[in-house]
C-alpha cells in the first residue's frame, strides 16, 4: 500500500513538472532581448493590440498592430499632419507564410507564423536611430519558439535596437514610420 502511494504521488510530481515546463516554454519569448535592451517583454499583449493595416511584403502576409498610444497618434493624424509620434507608441508587424484557406480555396489566410517585428518610440533612450528602437524575432514552429533575428534573415537583421532604422530612413518625413492607418 506504502508503495502504490509513492509511486502515485511520483507520477503526479511527473506530470506537474512536465506541466510546468510546458508553463515556463511558453513564457520564454518574454526574456528574449536584442542588443541594447530591446525586450520582447516590451510587448506583453500586443497579440490584442489593434489592427492599424495588413500586408504583403514579398512571400509573406502580415499584420501591423499598434498599442493605444500609437492608435491615438493615428487618429490625430500622425504622421500625416506632420507631428512625430509620441514616446511610449509601439507597433507589432505579425509576419505569417500565407496559405489556401482550406474550406474557400480562392482565399489566402495565414499559415505558420515567420516572424514578429517591434518597433518602440522611445526619443532618449533611441536617440540615434530617429528615437525608435527595433526588435525581429523570428519564429520557429517545431520548437514553438522566438529567437533573435540574425544576419542569415532576409532581410538581415543586425540583432540589435537599431536593427530597423537602416530601412526606415526612407521615411524618415513620416517619423520613420511606413504604415498608414487603415481607413474603417
């Protein structure tokens, strides 16, 4: 009897660990960073931000979400108006392989997630790079886990803050921002 109760209570403290691992592996893209501080954590939540637009940037579909400050900005009419956004905006772009959506066949939807990109306007902390700090992490579906862009990425990312800015200087009149709000 002694020993069926031990070995009970092994197999519960099995599962429970096993359960926890699962807990902490979908925590983990919350301690990822890119140099110079750039934190996923940044960006708790993002995954019920707002849609501001969709897009298709070569093979790959996305989604551009902005948290309220950023969406207030745009209502204002930033960057239109020719205001620079505020410090504490902040855009998600959710990067999905499209693929045929399997009950409407003519329609494309989104497939296995690719990547996430960040950008934070923060004009102190990110004085150099137009006051925007930039974040990619790339995502991988077997693991179901982020990593920190790399330079092997198309386009490569320099894994740091300012990894972004290179590309956004073509923008710079619209704060560095590509993405008009979505008319509703």
């Amino acid at each position: 009897m002694k020993g069926e109760r031990i070995l009970t209570i092994a197999i519960l403290m099995g599962g429970f660990a096993v359960v926890g691992g699962w807990a902490v592996a979908a925590q983990d893209k919350y301690t990822l960073k890119v140099t110079n501080g750039l934190a996923f954590s940044e960006f708790r939540g993002y995954e019920s931000w707002q849609v501001v637009s969709i897009s298709q940037d070569g093979p790959l579909i996305a989604a551009i979400l902005a948290n309220p400050v950023m969406i207030k900005a745009y209502q204002a009419g930033i960057p239109g108006n020719g205001k620079p956004f505020p410090d504490g905006a902040k855009l998600a772009k959710i990067h999905w392989n499209p693929k045929k959506m399997d009950t409407f066949p003519t329609a494309t939807v989104p497939g296995t997630q690719h990547d996430v990109d960040f950008m934070v306007k923060d004009s102190k902390r990110f004085a150099d790079s137009g006051g925007w700090g930039y974040g990619v992490f790339d995502y991988d579906t077997a693991s179901n886990a982020f990593t920190p862009g790399t330079m092997a990425d198309k386009p490569p990312q320099g894994n740091d803050a300012k990894c972004g800015f290179a590309c956004h200087t073509t923008v710079k009149t619209r704060d560095y921002v590509f993405t008009d709000y979505g008319h509703r």
